[in-house]
C-alpha cells in the first residue's frame, strides 16, 4: 500500500508533521512518500492514497488533476488546502489579488483533515481507517467538548494573548478569546490544554456557531466587527 504526500504551496509544516507519522502504527505494508518539491504533471505516480498540503496556485492545477486522476483516494491535509487558512490570507493581504485555490475548489476531496499544522495523533488515527477501507468524516464536534474546562462568561475582555498558569479555568471565563466553541474538535483541545487560547486553525464546525460565537464577542467582551473579522481572519471562512 502507497500513501504519497505532496506539498503545494505552504509552509512546509504540513510535511514535517506527515514526516513524523509512523507507518507501521497504520499498516504493516504501508509506505509512505513524501515529495517537498512537486512533480510534474507527467511524473505523476499511481498510488492508494495521496495526500495533499498546502494551497494551489493557478499553474499548479495540472498537477493536481493527474494526482486525483492517478490515485484512488485523495486526502486534503492541513488547514491551507481545505479552508485557506494562514497561507491565503497572507498571499491576499501582500498581492491584493487571489492567487490562491483550496483543493475542494479545483477537484473532488475524498477525507478532510484539518489543523494547522494538523495533530499527529489525529492524522494517524484517519490514516488507519483509510487503510482499513474507510472514509473518516471531520468531526461534528468542537474543541471544548475535547476540553477539561467548559465555556463560561467572561469577567471582562483581554486584548493580549496572555499565557497563564496551569490548571486554572477555563479561557474565556478568564476574559481571553478562546475561539474553541466554534472550532472542530479532534486536535484534544491540545492549546487550552496548555493554557494557550484555541485560535481556531480546524476551522468552524459550521456557520451557525461562528455566528453565535461572534454575538458572543460582541456582546459579552463589546468587540466591534472589525475586532472580530480581525480575531478569526485565518481559519473562519472557506476562500
Ligand atoms: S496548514 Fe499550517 S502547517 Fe500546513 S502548510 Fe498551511 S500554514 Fe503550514
Ligand atoms: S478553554 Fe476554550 S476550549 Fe476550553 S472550554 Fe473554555 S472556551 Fe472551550
Ligand atoms: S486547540 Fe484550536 S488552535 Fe489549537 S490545535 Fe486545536 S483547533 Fe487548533
């Protein structure tokens, strides 16, 4: 069985986290190829599964197309290639023109993982039930069901980004925007885990919750729209 990986246009964190999966924990007779440089349109190989990083830029599209055409799986790993994310964001606020194209844009995705960079433990589990035939759903759920605290009123808003001690409440309660109400959960809550607030990079679990999320922002911590567009820029919105 071949998974192989291929990077379009980001930061390279999407691979180094496929670098790190451990392809005896998914199938004995896996093997994985990871290609940080993209091949052309006529190398490319047939393969089980391929896997997709990163953005796609208008010259790239050809090479996309003989990857879904040569594989029966395709995989969109990574918050750039399934919502945008930092990397078109970033690409549009430098050249004030869409350069940028998210995978499910220019052809059919069969699994979605998301996640900025994606979790190992997450992209490990969907792995195996790809290897075991299955096609894994994202999750319906969010962060703060993953979370030990429960989303409670602010006392008021910060600003700053501030990291707190361990083991105290959960963010919001403490005035920090933690935006893991509305964000898909499958990462473990791994930043509030820390004490660092979810900054969304699974992207929303749906739009209805980004909407209540952001009254939310208005209402209890008195954010204006443009505070909020500016809190949730990278990961809120497909491009
Ligand atoms: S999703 Fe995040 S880690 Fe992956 S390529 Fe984009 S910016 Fe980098
Ligand atoms: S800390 Fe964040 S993720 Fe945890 S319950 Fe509060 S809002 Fe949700
Ligand atoms: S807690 Fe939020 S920002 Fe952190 S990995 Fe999970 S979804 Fe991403």
């Amino acid at each position: 069985m071949i998974f192989r990986c291929y990077e379009f246009t980001g930061c390279g964190g999407c691979l180094t986290a496929l670098a790190a999966v451990n392809p005896k924990e998914i199938h004995r007779k896996l093997k994985v190829k990871l290609y940080s440089a993209l091949p052309e349109a006529s190398k490319i190989k047939e393969s089980d599964v391929s896997i997709v990083t990163g953005c796609i830029k208008r010259e790239e599209v050809g090479v996309l197309k003989k990857i879904r055409e040569k594989t029966s799986l395709l995989v969109s790993l990574g918050s750039c290639s399934s919502l945008g994310g930092l990397t078109y964001y970033l690409s549009l606020k430098e050249k004030g023109d869409r350069e940028l194209y998210i995978v499910e844009e220019l052809t059919r995705v069969d699994v979605t993982i998301p996640g900025c960079p994606p979790d190992l433990k997450d992209i490990t589990l969907k792995f195996k039930l790809i290897a075991e035939g299955a096609k894994p759903l994202i999750e319906k759920t969010n962060v703060c069901s993953e979370c030990v605290y429960q989303p409670q009123k602010p006392v008021s808003f910060k600003k700053e980004r501030t990291y707190l001690e361990k083991g105290s409440r959960c963010l919001l309660e403490q005035g920090l925007i933690c935006q893991g109400y509305f964000t898909v959960g499958g990462c473990g809550a791994k930043c509030p885990m820390g004490n660092v607030p979810c900054y969304g990079c699974r992207g929303p679990v749906n739009q209805f919750m980004s909407h209540i999320f952001m009254d939310f922002l208005q209402d209890k911590f008195g954010l204006n729209p443009e505070e909020i567009i500016e809190e949730t820029k990278y990961y809120l919105k497909k491009v």
